[in-house]
C-alpha cells in the first residue's frame, strides 16, 4: 500500500515528465486557467481502487476526476486516495488537480452538491466543478447553474463564506477559494459550441473517439491552440460507442490489419486540435502503465490518424471494408 509519506516526495523528476519535450507534451496547460495537468486524467468511473490511485499519482498522472452522485458506489473506491492526495493536509495538495462532478442540473442543489463532495474526502477546495451530462433539453437549466458562477468561483464569494461556516477557515481556502474553476461535460455538442467562449465557463468536456467525432467540427476546429483566452477542453469515452468496445475489431477488418490499442485509441484524441486532457477509465496499475508509455509515442501521424477514421466509421458502420482504398490500410506484421 502506497504511504502518503511516500508521496511528498514525487516531484517533477516522474517518469512521464521525462518526455514532456515529445510533440505529445505529458503536461500542459489547461486551457485559460493557471492549471497545468497531466494529459491523462483519472476518472472512477471503471472502479479504481485507491491504491491505483496513488500509484497514478506516482507515475505522472495529476488530473482526477470524482462524481459526487451520478454511479457514486463505483467511483468512491478510490475515495481514499483522493482523500490522502486532496484533503486538508496532504503535503501534494497543490500538485493535484482534483474535478469533481454533479449530475444534479439544479442550482438550488449546488452547494449541497459541494457539501457532499467536501465533507466525503475532507477538501478545502476544488479546482474545477464540472455540471454533467448536459443534453439537448438540458440549455435552460446550464444557463441557470452558470448564472451561479459569480458567487461560487474564486475567492470571497457567497460559496466561499458559507463553506468556511461549515467546514471552518484554512489557508488554502483562504487562498484558492471553495471553487477555482467551472466546467461542463457535454452530450450535446451545439449546447457545448454554443457556450465555447462563455467567460463563465473556464473547462468544456465533450465525448469523442474514433467512431465519434462530430466534436472535431464543431468544437475543436473552433478554436485557436495559440489563443491564451480559450477554455481547456477534455475529452470523454475515447474507447468505447454504442457499437461496443473500439478496441474490439469492427466486423470485416482483415486481421493483418492494425488493430489500435487503447492507448492508441487516447492518443487519438489527444492528437486532435487543442485538446488538452484525455479522461480515462483505467482500471489498475497494468492500464496506467500502458496508457503512459503509448503517450510516450507522441502524436498520431496523418496517416494514423486517417486510418483510425476509417477504422472508426467501419465501427459505427458507416463504412463496409469493401470501399476502402488498400492504400488507406495499415497492415502490421
């Protein structure tokens, strides 16, 4: 078991910060906010236990990303671990950028969502509140919530106040405030388009993957990778699409074709214009093992890049392996 001794002594000589000079820099920017995160984030959606979770850490990974109510059973096996790297005094508070998320579209509900999330893992702050899954009917209700945002990101706001009643004053709320950034994670795509430069709204998460990638036209290639004022954009559900698992093989792929892996299939996002941060799924310290060293490779090639396209539209079948150019396959040996 990692102890948290062990942690105040991860700094930037991790192993993934080695290779930050690669065309796929391990660490980054998050768009116009002052973080600078891993491009792999860490959500718990696939049941990490928090072990893994340190280990994460351990190895580069600084980006976690925690649901409050929304399959809250499963993610709160690494709750532990976010506890020892996020609550009131752990020495790596601030080398961590924890995101925390509610599914509850309510803004008389936001602070209840804060309460719950503050009090499980014992926090002073969070960096960036994510409303979630935010729909086609959903326009209404995120325009409420962001109306919110005056009086809950950054310091002194009417959150702040209240969260220092209940939970009592420290230096690092004093400092960060209760919230230091907002985001929204999308399901409908003209919604995140549509509040893409919002100056309320500092993080926009989108779905995107190989059989998916409406969000290339109508998110990324609006935005400027130089511009200093755009918001940091983090990708969902890299791996997997109503046609299954994308590391599965479509129907009809000969097998000498290249079959990506899924560190193939985050490399692939992370490729894309100003994408920032992949989220991940990893289950154990295999997957984050292997998630790490495909980054490693830096970014996909054109022709890469233009095969997992193909392969992608052959997933969501609307493609058949017939009408494919032989010139446009990668075969692997």
């Amino acid at each position: 078991m990692t102890k948290l001794s062990t942690l105040e002594a991860v700094t930037s000589t991790n192993a993934a910060c080695q290779h930050s000079a690669l065309d796929l820099p391990f660490y980054r920017s998050l768009g116009r906010t002052n973080l600078n995160v891993s491009c792999l984030g860490l959500g718990g959606g696939a049941g990490i236990s928090s072990e893994d979770t340190l280990y994460a850490f351990e190895r580069g990974i600084n980006y976690f990303f925690y649901s409050s109510d929304l399959h809250h059973f499963i993610y709160s096996s690494m709750a532990e671990g976010l506890r020892k790297l996020c609550g009131r005094g752990s020495a790596v508070r601030e080398k961590v950028v924890l995101a925390t998320v509610t599914y509850i579209k309510s803004p008389e509900v936001a602070f209840s969502a804060l309460y719950d999330q503050f009090k499980e893992l014992g926090l002073d702050y969070v960096d960036i509140f994510f409303w979630g899954w935010i729909g086609s009917n959903d326009g209404t209700a995120l325009s409420d919530c962001l109306n919110l945002v005056p009086g809950m990101r950054g310091k002194d706001t009417t959150f702040h106040r209240i969260a220092e009643q209940m939970f009592g004053v420290s230096e690092r709320m004093k400092r960060m405030g209760v919230v230091r950034y907002i985001g929204a994670s999308f399901h409908d795509l003209d919604l995140a388009q549509q509040w893409l430069h919002s100056p309320l709204l500092d993080v926009v998460m989108v779905r995107h993957n190989v059989a998916h990638r409406s969000a290339q036209a109508k998110v990324f290639h609006h935005l400027n990778e130089s511009d200093p004022q755009r918001p940091g954009i983090v990708t969902f559900k890299s791996t997997g699409s109503h046609t299954g698992a994308l590391w599965y093989p479509p129907d009809g792929l000969p097998k000498q074709c290249w079959q990506p892996t899924v560190p193939d299939l985050y490399r692939y996002s992370l490729s894309q214009n100003c994408v920032d941060l992949c989220l991940t799924g990893l289950r154990n310290r295999d997957e984050i093992d292997a998630a790490i060293a495909g980054v490693q490779k830096g970014k996909l090639s054109t022709t890469e890049l233009s095969y997992l396209d193909l392969y992608g539209d052959m997933h969501s079948q609307k493609i058949n392996i017939e009408r494919i150019p032989l010139n446009r396959l990668i075969y692997t040996s």
